[in-house]
C-alpha cells in the first residue's frame, strides 16, 4: 500500500482515538444529528471533527475502523462519517446520464448495472422539461436504491464551442432552455429523496487544461449567458448542492471567489445548500474557498484538513465561517437517504427505467431532413445497414458522465424488432469489423440490387479530460465516411432508391458538405439504452419526430465566433504554436487563459443577428406532418408578467407534437442586443391531423433584461417589443406586439 495513504491512515485512526476518549463526554450526553438543535451538534464538534466534515473522504481505503470503506465500488466521493454525533458517511455519484457506478463487486454474483439515460443534450432537444422531469425521477431512484445520497448532476455549462468534449453532459448554446432543463431535471432527482449537485459553476466551457485555465469574460457575457441558467435553476429548483468548477474566471479561482458563491450565489439567488469543489487533485487555498462559500473538498485530502484546522488557529479562517460551512453541510447531510436510514435494495426496477429512456429518447430525436417523404419507410422495406454505429450504437459519451449499462439495443436489433428487415451479409460484415469499412461503389451497387433503401451511421463519442477537434474523423467527416456515403447515394440513386444518414453523436459536426447526398437525416444524438428501439421507432413511423436542436449546426467550424478562441486548430494544435499537450503555461493563450472576445455572440445570437448562414440553425427540426400557427397573442398581467398564446394546428396528415419556440426582440436602446433571444417555449400534446392546442407561455419583465456591465444594472428598456412565435430561430410563423411602459432596473451586488 502506498505509504502516504498508510501514514493518513494511521493519522486519521489516531485523530478518532483522542476524540472519542478526549473530547466526547459521556455517549448519551454527546448531542446527536437530528435529536439535538444544529448549534449544539456544532458546539459538541472538535476543531478536528468540524474540518474533516468538509473535506470528502474518498482517499482512505477503509474506515477507521478497519472494515471496508469502498461499500459503493465506483462512487465518485463521499464525505466523513462521525458516529458520536450521528452524523453518517454520504455517497455521491456521479451522473448526468444515470448513476456512475461499478457493475461488479468482489465476492459476489449479484451485478449493479445501471440505466444509461439518454444523454443531457437528447434531453433537452425534447423541449419537454416533463419528460426530463421524469428520467430525473428515475436518476433518483436508481441513486437511492443504490445507496447513494447526492448525484453529481446535472450539468449545465454551455455549448460555447462545438469542440468541447463534454457538450454531450450539457443541454445547450441557451441559458433559458438550459436553465428550464436543468430545474426539471433537479425536481426529478430530488422529488425520490436524494439530493444534485448542479455543476460545473461555472464557464468550465473547454476541457484542455480545465483545471488551471482562466476564463476572461465580461461581466455582460457572464451574467447573460454562463450564469444565467443556474440562476434560474437555483431560483427555481433549488438544488441541494452546487459544484464548483476547476477554472479561474477572470483570475479567481472559481471554488476561491466569494462573490460567485456568497454574494451572486446566495444572496442574489437565495442558494441556500452547500457548495463542493470539482476533483481537484491539488490542494488549493481551502481557508480562501471555505470563506468564499465552498464547504466542501472533493474528493479530499488530508492536508485540507490540516490546513482548515491551521488557519483557524492562525487567524486565517474565522472559526464563525467555519461553523457557518459545516451548519450548511448538516442541513444537507439530515436530508440524505443515509442519515434516515433507507434500506436500499441494490435492486432498482431498471426495466421500468428502460421504458421511460425509451419515450424521453423518443421525443429528443431530431429529423434534419427529409426529401420527398422519404420516411417513414415503407412497411416491409429491405434495408441495407451501413457504418459501425448501425451495429455498436454509442449509448452515450465517456469519462465521468459515463454509464455502466448491461446491454444497449442496437439499430439492427430494433429495426429487427419491429419487424423490419435488414441485409444479412452486411450484418455480419460489420460484425467482424473493428472500424469504419470503406465501402466501394460496385459493392454500394450490389447491396442497391437487393434491398429497398440503405441506412448509414456516423457515429462519434467524446468526454471528460479532452476536447474534440476540428479535423477528419471529429468535426468534418474521415475520408472513409466521405466516400461511404457519396459511394453509397450514388449506388442507391442510380437504381430510383434511397439513402438515410443516422447521426450517432454527443456533439455537433459538419454536414453542410455531403447532406445533398442524403434523402433523409436522422439525428438521435447518443440515446441510451433503448437506442435501437428509439431509432426503428422514428424510421418506420411509429412515433413522429418532435425534437429540435439546442444549438446551431455551422456551415464551417470558423463560423463559430469562440472559434479563434479555443484550444485546438485544424491540426490538433492550440491557436498559439506547439501541441496542446505541452506543459502548462499560464501565459498560453486558450491554455493558460482563455479569451471569450466574442462575448455575448454564442450560438444563434451570433448566426441570427449577422445573417451568417448556417446548416441548421438553432431550434430546428423536422415532423412527418405539418403544423399551422394562429391567433398569436400577448397580455400583460401583474407585476411585470406577461403571458404570451398562439393556437397550433395539425395541417398535415400523421398526428404529431410540435414545440413552439418564443423570442422576443427588444426596442433599440441603449445597449446592443441580439436580434432575438429565446424567452419561453412549449410543445404541444399530440394532436390528431386537423386537431388544434392553444399554448400560453408566461414570462417577466425580468427575463427581457439585458445586463448593463458599467452600472451594474439588470436593464428593462420601456417600449414596444415583438414576440415572435416560431418553429426554428429562422423561422417565425406568428407575432404579436407587447409594450414595457416603463423601464425597469435590478442593481446586483457584485461584478466578477
Ligand atoms: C468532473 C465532475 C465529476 C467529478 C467526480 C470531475 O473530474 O469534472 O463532473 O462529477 O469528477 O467524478
């Protein structure tokens, strides 16, 4: 065993030896969690017991007992256990597409596979936050049963740049759609009893070098975008706990800044659990982070708890913020499953949770295109499957977002399942494949003489740790996948047949180049577990595609306005010169710091406002049927409230759900603003052909607000405003006018 952790060991043994004996008192005398009031449960806390409280506990192998510590193989942390008080070990794992744990245990037959949920981004391209709410529900479940406490999730930084390598964890380029996701998602975690950790706060937007880079950006651009949706996620949700990020924002240390975490945290939004630290692996300023506001230390080290126990002697920590950081911690530990004792049963129904990945999945698939009716395919069609991913679908994405699922239903299994049915020499061509087959026009040519239509996957994955690039084989297409698919449409087309391009990706890549080669697209993103099923389900019909994209699909990968911003070029390389794998240097640009120049310009609200053409923009997707917009409306209610209604019909002849897209475009005044921002959307029920639904969407004066960074103001300009009802962001269908008759302000307390 590693002699540091024998001599932590042996400290941590020796540390609860002289408490017990020294400082306890009599056993039934000693106050304990949840019989005795808070302050005296703190009062009875040695300056040792109150520092080790916040600082996680995953390094230790065992209890100070002796007996095995690691009761939930894989759990991402936990924090300490003191018995004489009653306060209980808590476990907490990772998310956010399912619970994060090891499949298999020693000594045992019995296995703890999990569900893997549709990842974040499928989720919110449902823009049905109830459907979210429900695989919360279900992310909860399956933690409690599993004897977690907290689930690290969700996460919601935003799709600044397609590159990011954990795009696929997070919901959108938009705050407000991330924000209503992410609320939904938190009331479903937490309405089974366990608690989220909303994460990464905040602007953790790259992952090359996260742990040391600096993000430099205005006070306008955090406050509009990189904080906004956990402002409303906190304000509405109220998560348990919050996680802050690795980065530095504009030179502070994110888990160091008091003024993210006390004052815009908790005194601006009302926050009122506690905050962890990412899985920093160096000990940074803790005396620092528990004055910001971040109580505890994760995964933890035992010279955290020394230095806590430091500075308080030394006056560089008030011994007042420290009991005000481990009061915050208790609020949180008394509500966890371990401290009221449930009996988990390692057994949670993971076929109803299939089910319910199977209809959220259903309602995230995106259908990009669709020429000529091309699908839903024809009842008995033969179909030629192409790509590995039609045979190995990505579930979802790696590294901690990960899930360790037992079995994930594959394209050709699902199509099969419905009673489709596919070639069988392909089938077992693939099957002994171990990467993308080039695939020649005499064979895409022979394949077309046998079968009705074709159907090939791209697929991609990314994670933690590493960003994606701009190159073959990420961001635009590998020659292979090139070639497979010109060989192909050409084959297909020749002989008055089809093809269909289904896009298995966690993230955005080009398509603007070869979708003229495709009849249809599918996208149904990296859709968990019942993958295949969700995806036959979409091709043969048999549920209408109702998804729409959460961020913009760019012609090139420069059109992106972070992209002269963001660690990798064309080659693999930083911007700057030399491999990104290079030792740190904070004076390396999109290294060291990172500029954000483009400032409030993400995503559609660059794209829209400078007419940059795109290849598809945000808010986009396709139905087998058609839906009219009428009788748009809005009404202003009370205090600053407005409720916005347009009625939507079925005019097409397959019954279908649509989402309605609200943006609203602001008066000239003094600030420069976007052409148009999303403020509000819903979706409809499914609505038989000919049937109609009027949708309401309310929002506030406050939520019109642009953020004023010179004084600090949250600013409403009076005026007259368009709400602009709408299927995509470019493509508006109804609008109603609305007046804010006086301006309206909200100072903040603080600037970053
Ligand atoms: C990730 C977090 C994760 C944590 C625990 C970190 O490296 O950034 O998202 O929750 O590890 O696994």
């Amino acid at each position: 065993m590693d002699m540091r952790i024998e001599v932590k060991k042996a400290l941590a043994g020796f540390f609860v030896t002289a408490c017990v004996t020294g400082c306890a008192g009599r056993e039934d005398m000693v106050p304990k969690l949840g019989e005795a009031p808070l302050k005296k449960v703190i009062a009875a806390m040695t300056l040792e017991e109150k520092a080790g409280l916040l600082v996680g506990d995953h390094e230790f192998d065992y209890y100070k007992d002796g007996s095995v510590k690691d009761e939930i193989p894989g759990i991402a942390g936990t924090t300490k256990a003191i018995p004489r008080l009653g306060i209980p070990v808590t476990y907490h794992t990772d998310g956010p597409a399912g619970v994060n744990i090891s499949p298999r245990r020693d000594g045992t037959e019995q296995t703890y596979f999990c569900t893997a949920f549709p990842v974040a981004t499928m989720l919110a391209s449902s823009w049905n936050p109830e459907l979210t709410r429900q695989i919360g529900a279900a992310i909860g479940d399956e933690a409690r049963e599993y004897g977690c406490d907290i689930v690290l999730a969700p996460a919601i930084n935003l799709h600044r740049n397609p590159l990011c390598g954990r795009n696929f964890e997070y919901y959108s380029e938009d705050p407000f759609l991330t924000g209503k996701t992410a609320s939904a998602m938190i009331s479903g975690i937490q309405s089974q009893g366990v608690g989220t950790s909303l994460k990464h706060f905040a602007a953790n937007n790259q992952e090359t070098f996260r742990r040391e880079n600096n993000a430099i950006i205005s006070q306008r651009a955090l406050r509009e975008l990189y904080l906004k949706g956990f402002e409303i996620a906190v304000r509405e949700a109220h998560p348990w706990t919050i996680m802050s990020s690795y980065n530095l924002i504009n030179g502070t240390y994110t888990s160091e800044s008091r003024p993210l975490l006390t004052d815009i945290l908790r005194d601006e939004w009302g926050f009122d659990g506690f905050v962890m630290t990412d899985w920093t692996r160096m000990i940074r300023n803790t005396a620092a982070q528990i004055h910001a506001g971040n109580e505890l230390m994760m995964p933890g080290f035992q010279e955290q708890i020394d230095d806590i126990v430091a500075s308080v002697r030394d006056g560089r920590l008030s011994e007042s913020d420290l009991d005000l950081s481990v009061e915050r911690m208790l609020k949180v530990i008394i509500r966890t499953p371990r401290f009221k004792r449930y009996e988990f049963s390692d057994k949670p129904d993971l076929a109803s949770h299939a089910a319910i990945t199977h209809a959220a999945a259903n309602e995230g698939v995106i259908l990009l295109r669709n020429e000529e009716g091309t699908l839903p395919l024809n009842g008995g069609s033969k179909v030629a499957l192409f790509g590995m991913g039609s045979y190995d679908l990505f579930a979802g994405g790696v590294g901690s977002g990960e899930v360790n699922a037992e079995k994930v239903v594959n394209i050709d299994e699902g199509l099969t399942d419905e009673g489709i049915s596919i070639d069988q020499d392909l089938k077992a061509l693939y099957s002994s494949a171990s990467g993308e087959i080039p695939i020649s026009l005499e064979y895409a040519s022979r394949k077309a003489s046998d079968s009705d239509i074709a159907l090939v996957t791209i697929r991609r994955t990314a994670g933690e740790y590493v960003d994606r690039r701009a190159i073959e084989g990420d961001f635009y297409l590998t020659q292979t996948e090139k070639d497979m698919l010109r060989n192909i449409s050409e084959a297909f087309r020749s002989k008055g047949k089809k093809m269909v391009v289904v896009l298995n990706t966690g993230g955005v890549i080009e398509t603007a180049s070869w979708k003229g080669l495709a009849d249809a697209i599918v996208l149904p993103w990296q859709p968990g577990v019942e993958g295949g099923h969700t995806i036959a389900d979409i091709l043969t019909g048999k549920v209408n595609p109702s998804g729409k994209l959460t961020m913009t699909w760019p012609v090139e990968y420069m059109d992106i306005p972070s992209s002269k911003n963001f660690p990798y070029d064309f080659e693999g390389n930083s911007w700057i010169k030399g491999p990104v794998r290079d030792a740190f240097d904070p004076g390396k640009r999109n290294i060291g710091f990172t500029m954000y120049e483009e400032g409030i310009w993400v995503g559609y609200r660059h794209f829209t406002t400078f007419g940059v053409p795109v290849s598809y923009p945000f808010g986009f997707g396709m139905s087998y049927t058609d839906f009219s917009y009428s009788s748009p409306s809005v009404k202003a209610g009370k205090n600053g409230s407005y409720t916005a209604t347009v009625t939507v019909t079925n005019t097409g002849s397959r019954s279908g759900k649509e989402v309605v897209e609200l943006y609203v475009a602001a008066p000239r005044g003094a600030m420069e603003k976007p052409l148009r921002e999303l403020k509000g959307f819903a979706k409809t029920k499914e609505l038989a052909p000919g049937e109609s639904e009027t949708l309401s969407i309310s929002f506030t004066s406050y939520d019109l607000a642009s953020f004023d960074e010179d004084s600090l103001e949250w600013v409403t300009d009076a005026g007259e405003y368009q709400a602009l009802f709408a299927s995509s962001v470019e493509d508006i269908r109804q609008s109603a006018s609305f007046r804010v008759k006086r301006p309206q302000t909200k100072k903040v307390l603080v600037k970053l």
